[in-house]
C-alpha cells in the first residue's frame, strides 16, 4: 500500500482529516505518517512531541499500521457519536 492508497481509503471510509497527518507536516493531535531518514515512521504528534513513534522500511508497512490504529479508534469517523454516561433514575 502507498500512501496515497492509505489516503484514498481513508476518506472512502469517512475518517476525520484532522485526526491523521500522511505528510508530516506536523499537525498537532494526530496520527502521523512520516518519511525520514530512508525510513516509514508512524508517531502520535501532541505539542511537537513524537509519542510511540515506529518506524519501518517499506511504506506499505507503515501505511498499515496507520490503517490499522484508525480502524481501531471509533472516535475517528465521521458521524461518530459518543455513548452517553448511563445514570439511574432517582426514584425517591
């Protein structure tokens, strides 16, 4: 897979833009795919910090990886609605 493979799939499968970054351009927040150093890597970007940061040779590697972190997170589609906190009926 390439990224720009990853990128199609991504806004065929409705996810939010702003919680993935495949260009490195160091949005803050996001799931980010990166190509430096002759390497694919794929870090959490928060305050100009690289959280979890792995990296892998092949792009198609790194391009699943991201795929797979997203598919994992609900919160990351469109049209997602958080379950609302469930409280008891007070009946006194």
């Amino acid at each position: 897979m390439t990224k720009e493979e990853l990128r199609q799939i991504l806004i065929a499968e409705q996810f939010k833009e702003h919680y993935y970054d495949l260009d490195g351009r160091g949005k803050d927040e996001a799931l980010t795919l990166l190509f430096q150093g002759g390497e694919w890597c794929v870090f959490y970007s928060e305050r100009g910090l690289q959280n979890d940061k792995v990296c892998y040779n092949s792009e198609d590697e790194a391009c699943r990886r991201v795929l797979e972190s997203l598919r994992c997170d609900p919160g990351a589609k469109k049209g997602y609605i958080a379950p609302v906190p469930f409280k008891p009926v007070d009946k006194s």
